[in-house]
C-alpha cells in the first residue's frame, strides 16, 4: 500500500467515477485531499462526507478548470485548507465522440478546453505551489490517445497533447523534484459510461481484445495513481502508463 500520510493531493473532477475512486483511495492512503467539482457539488459533499467517517480528511472545492483564474484558485484553496500541495491529479475531462463531418468549432473549443488548457494552467499553479520537496503531478489520459478510434478526432488528440505534456514537463521540471506521469486507463465501468448510448455493445465488442477479459473498475486505476503519488514511485517520471486490462 503507498503511504501518503503527511501529503496534501488536489484531485480534479473527483465528484465521480475515476476521479471520486482517487480521490478516496489517496485518502485512505493518508492525504489529505481536495475533492474538485464543476457541477457536481451534492455528489463531491457525500464523496467527502465518506472520507470523513473512515478517518480522513477532505474539502470539495468548486472550480471550472477550463478557465484559468478558476484552476489557480482551486490551487491557492489546497494552499489555504491544508498549509501545502504535494500532489495534483489532473483527471477533470469531457469526452463527446463525433464523426468529422459534425465537428465544430463549439465542439473544438469546449474539449480542447476543459482536456487541455484546464489541466495546463492547473499543472502551472501547482508547480507554483509545490514545496523544496518537489511534487507529483498525474494526468489521467486515455488509450485513446495511442488508438485508432472512429469518431474520436478531438477527444483523442486531446489525450496525445496531455502525454506529450507529461513528457515535456517532466524534463522541465524534474530539477524542481516535480515528477509528471501519466496514466492511460482503457474502458472503465463508471456512471457516464453507462450513460453512453450503446456502452452494452461496446462492452461486449471490447472485452474479448481485453487480455485479462474485463471492463475495467475505478479503482483499477486509483491504486495504480496512488501508488504514483507516492515515494515508492520516487525514481518513476514522464512516463505514460496504459492501465487497461492488456488492450492495445
């Protein structure tokens, strides 16, 4: 198990799914944790409400990370509850799967946004606020991103901006003891995927490519960002690490 104890993480989209799976398992791994929402505050309260009773210590903060003024307060609110920032998980994202012909400049902007620029300027706050220690910062890209996948233009090339990002910047700023990962999870089982039209059949088409014959859960990929997030993974940075069950 990592041990955290002692560290602060900001966690973003951590309201559900993926994102609420790390934010819990970083709690329960010892930090203290920032549980970030843009909509979703009932859900971020009951997910902190949780981490609470099982002895951990969280706080939802709402921010809109595709504007940078909200993503450098989300940082300065870590800052502000916890005395300090050690860990970033930049996880907050959208995904809408369109065919060429219908992509348009609303559909451009509001992806690359959110994906791109918000986990950008998150990443630059957090490098601000991170200590002489250094810190870890983890983005939740996709398999998408080494994938050939039909309709899937913007969404995927935002995930192959964000592991270049995570190679450029851990050069950057590895002098600075900041490692920068990333991890890669395949089809995870969470509410939006459920929501998706057709995620029965996707399902059934994808677990036989899927070596260890499964979906994936969210926890899945929360162990693996929390093993990241620790010390045991000190000598681990600019890599992209796909989580998804063997498929390629």
């Amino acid at each position: 198990m990592a041990t955290l104890t002692g560290k602060v993480a900001v966690v973003s989209g951590a309201s559900k799914g993926i994102g609420a799976a790390i934010a819990e398992e970083l709690a329960a791994d010892g930090a203290k944790v920032i549980v970030n929402y843009s909509s979703s505050g009932e859900q971020a309260e009951q997910l902190v409400a949780k981490i609470k009773s099982a002895g951990g210590a969280a706080k939802a903060v709402k921010a809109d990370l595709s504007k940078p003024g909200e993503a450098r307060k989300l940082i300065d609110a870590s800052v502000k509850e916890f005395g300090r920032l050690d860990i970033l998980v930049n996880n907050a994202g959208v995904y809408d799967f369109v065919p060429l012909a219908q992509i348009s400049d609303e559909h451009f902007d509001r992806i690359f946004g959110l994906n791109v620029k918000g986990l950008l300027f998150a990443t630059q706050a957090a490098a601000n606020a991170f200590g002489d220690s250094g810190g870890s910062v983890i983005n939740i890209s996709s398999v998408a991103a080494q994938a050939a996948i039909p309709n899937s233009a913007v969404y995927s090339a935002t995930k192959a901006a964000i592991d270049s990002f995570t190679r450029t910047l851990a050069a950057e700023l590895g002098p600075k003891q900041v490692r920068v990962n990333s991890v890669l999870p395949g089809p995870v089982e969470t509410e939006g995927t459920h929501a998706m039209a057709g995620f029965d059949q996707f399902v059934s088409n994808i677990v036989p490519q899927t070596p260890l014959g499964r979906v994936g859960q969210p926890r899945d990929i929360a162990t693996v960002v929390s093993f990241l997030a620790s010390e045991q993974a000190g000598w681990i940075t600019g890599q992209v690490i796909p989580v998804a069950g063997g498929l390629r």
